[in-house]
C-alpha cells in the first residue's frame, strides 16, 4: 500500500516537523508555567508534573492514532 522510500529531500520535510514539534512543546511549557505560576508553592511542582505528563500523554495518543488511520484507511 504504502512505499517505503527516503531520500535526500526528504530531510528538509523532517526538518521542519521537528523544528514545529519543538515550537508546539515550548508553547505548552510557557502555558503550563504561566497557569502554575499562581498556585501556591506546594502545590506549583505537582501541577507542573501532572501537566507535562498529561501533554506526553496526549501527544502520544495522537501519534498512535494517526498511525491507526494511516494503516487502516
């Protein structure tokens, strides 16, 4: 079904989904920090846990996902 190539111009496309991975994953850090920087101390290090796990969580539940629909549809 699906070819399994790479080559040379195919760097740049990894490239950019990495550097877009990158710039996804600051922006939930500077959300994430922004919305426990109101807590009160205790409790700023279990809401920073919690929500950095809940985003791997999540992304790997989308990748997953993606790869469900690309090997069966």
């Amino acid at each position: 079904m699906f070819e399994l190539t790479f080559s040379l111009s195919d760097i740049p496309r990894v490239g950019v989904l990495a550097f877009l991975e990158v710039l996804l994953s600051a922006d939930n850090a500077i959300v994430l920090a922004l919305l426990a920087s109101r807590l009160p101390p205790h409790l700023r290090s279990r809401a920073l846990f919690i929500g950095f796990l809940s985003a791997w969580i999540f992304r790997l539940g989308a990748v997953i996902g993606v790869a469900f629909l690309l090997k069966y549809l």
